[in-house]
C-alpha cells in the first residue's frame, strides 16, 4: 500500500497474495450490517422496473453507486489486474479507484500499471490515490498534480493507514502535520478530494475535522472485512495473536455516525469495509452511504471468474438491493435511508 523506499513492488507483491487466500478476515469482529434487519412493508407498491441506480459521482453519471476501491498498481501482476478492473468498471459505468501510485512517483518502470485504468476506462470516474504518509512529507502540490495527470483522475484520494503503518516492519508513523496538509491539497487542487480509512473505519470526530478543511468525500472504509493489521502481521511472521488484528470501527457504525454530518456538510459519504453482498450493501445504503465501496471481494470475483464473474457480482448486489427496495415499500435509496432499519435487538 505504501511505505519504505526499495521494497513497494514487493510489498505490493505480497499483499496481492495475502488477499488472495482467506487468511485475511477480521477474527472475530464484524462490519455491524448483521445487527440490523430490514422492516418488512406488506403493501408495498413499489414498481421493481422503475428502480434507477443512475448517480452522479463527482460530476461524472454513473450507472450504479458502486465503487471499486483502490487496489493495487506497482507490480507485474498489478498491469493484468488494473486492465481487467478497469474494463470491468467502464462495462458497467461504475468508479474506480487506482492502488496507490507512490510507486509512481519513485521508479517509471510500472508507470503503464496506473495509466492502463484510464486507458480502460475512458468514460468513468477514475480516482487517484497516495497515502497519508507520503503526503506529509511532500513539499509542495507538483507531486500529487503530478499522480493525478497520470491517470486523468477525477478526484484525489488520500488514504489513512495508521494501524497498517504501526504494524508494518518498515511502516511510517510521522503524520505530524496532516491535517494542514491535507487544507494545502483542499485548496491547490481544482478536483476534489476525498479521504478514504483502509479497513479500521473513520468516526464521526476524524471526518468533521477532514470536512471543516474541505474535504468532499468520506469513504469509512470500516473494520470487518479486509484486516490490514491482519496483512502486516501475516508478513512480519510475528505470532497472530494479536490485538490489533481486529482493531477498529466496524463499518455499519462509521456510515451511521459520519452520516450525522450531512446535517452540516455536503460531502459524499462512502460506504465500504467487508461488503460483498446486497444486504451488506443495502445496510450501507440505509444506514446514510451514498455509495458503496468494495475491494477484495472485488479482487476475489475477479481472480476466481475474471471480468464476466467480476460484473455479475456487481450486478447481483444491485438486483439483491432492488428486491429489498421492493420488500421495504422503497422506490429510490433515498426513500431506503427513510427508516427501514431496525436493530434486531428491538425485535424480540
Ligand atoms: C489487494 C489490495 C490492495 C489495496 N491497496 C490499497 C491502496 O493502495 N490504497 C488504498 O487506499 N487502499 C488500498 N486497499 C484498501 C481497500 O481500498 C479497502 O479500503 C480495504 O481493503 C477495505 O475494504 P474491503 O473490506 O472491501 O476489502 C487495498 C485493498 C486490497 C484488497
């Protein structure tokens, strides 16, 4: 994800393997969505063949609001994956975001491995993205410019990944400064920018003050699906009994306390961590999300069935949403953010 100087492709490498196998999951904790159930709307008149997905992302129409998250770029094998991914987002007119492209920055040899996104998918959004510890130590905007020309991008993600960072032999824990930081960006760049967490979630307090420098997007990105503590510790062969593996907000309760913001805030609310399903993702969507976010259930559709397995996977999230859209008299997401949720405590 990023980090270190000579080792990223490696490190790229190895997570790429990692997050092919099922050693990845959170141990015990979950994203939240299972504490909730849907209401049940007996005399729905909802209309399944009128439900439209059609949003607007950061200027640009999209056809379903979903997000393939950031991933990878770096790497031999990151050319084929980026290829696929790309297609995959430009068949469906959904988003896609690039892997973080420090590498990018420091060595030309795997510059083609960002650039083919665009190339793939020309009329989609295309979201560039560094890590916050790089970010604090670049001196001026030339850089990030720089990242985001490579790949035409419509908006700038800065990643945040302190626990990764903390748990990562060759990890970078200065963040002294961010914050100012991230205003300098807010302020040179005529995209937006957007601050996504990598699977330990952002609260309510972190995204007010990334909104009170102008940020526009918020992806929660929650604990309960990849553990990137889980990752680190895996490579470091350290003993896996550790705290930090499940350290973190789990998702369901990031959207439902970042959403409170709306209140004050325009911003885009993106909601991901461990959604892999319709419900996963009809939860995010009633809990306040705008957008879903997925990255390696995505990666997981894509290794095992390749683009046609990928878009289906996709597909059938959004026929899942609509039935449930149907089942809770919803004739849009907004109408399913209108308290269609119950906690499943209250139901007894
Ligand atoms: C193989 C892989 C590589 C990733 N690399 C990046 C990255 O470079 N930058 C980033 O912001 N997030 C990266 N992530 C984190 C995801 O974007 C996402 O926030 C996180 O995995 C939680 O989502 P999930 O539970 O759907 O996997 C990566 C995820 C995966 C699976």
């Amino acid at each position: 994800m990023n980090s270190g100087t000579s080792n990223t492709s490696n490190r790229k490498k190895e997570h790429l393997e990692l997050c092919a196998t099922n050693k990845v999951s959170f141990k015990t904790k979950t994203n939240g969505f299972e504490n909730y159930e849907f209401k049940h709307y007996t005399i729905t008149e909802v209309d399944l063949n009128k439900i439209s997905f059609k949003y607007k992302f950061f200027g640009k129409k999209i056809n379903f609001p979903f997000l393939i998250s950031c991933m990878t770029g770096g790497t031999d094998e990151a050319n084929n994956i980026n290829a696929q991914l790309a297609s995959v987002a430009e068949n469906l007119r959904i988003p896609i975001g690039v892997g973080s492209q420090r590498q990018a920055l420091e060595n030309k040899n795997y510059l083609d491995s960002f650039k083919i996104i665009r190339k793939n998918a020309p009329g989609v959004p295309v979201l560039s993205n560094i890590g916050a510890a790089q970010v604090v130590q670049f001196k001026s905007i030339d850089p990030i410019k720089k990242i985001i020309e490579m790949v035409e991008a419509d908006a700038f993600v800065i990643h945040t990944n302190p626990l990764q960072e903390l748990l990562q032999d060759e990890g970078e824990i200065d963040f002294k400064g961010l914050l100012k930081k991230i205003k300098m960006i807010v302020n040179n760049l005529k995209i937006p920018v957007v601050v996504k967490e990598v699977g330990a979630g952002i609260s309510y307090e972190a995204a007010k003050k990334l909104l009170d420098v102008g940020v526009k997007g918020i992806d929660v990105a929650g604990a309960g699906g990849t553990s990137w503590a889980g990752i680190e510790i895996l490579r470091s062969k350290k003993s896996e009994d550790n705290y930090f593996w499940d350290w973190g907000l789990p998702a369901a309760f990031c959207i439902k306390d970042v959403y409170k913001l709306k209140k004050k805030y325009k911003f885009t609310l993106i909601g991901s961590g461990g959604i892999g399903t319709g419900l996963d993702a009809a939860k995010a969507f009633a809990l306040g999300a705008d957008i879903v976010a997925s990255a390696r259930p995505v990666l997981m559709n894509l290794n095992e069935g390749g683009n046609e397995q990928t878009e289906a996977f996709v597909k059938n999230i959004f026929n899942e949403v609509k039935q449930i859209m149907f089942l809770t008299g919803s004739k849009s997401l907004k109408e399913l953010r209108n308290k269609k949720l119950i906690k499943k405590k209250l139901l007894t």
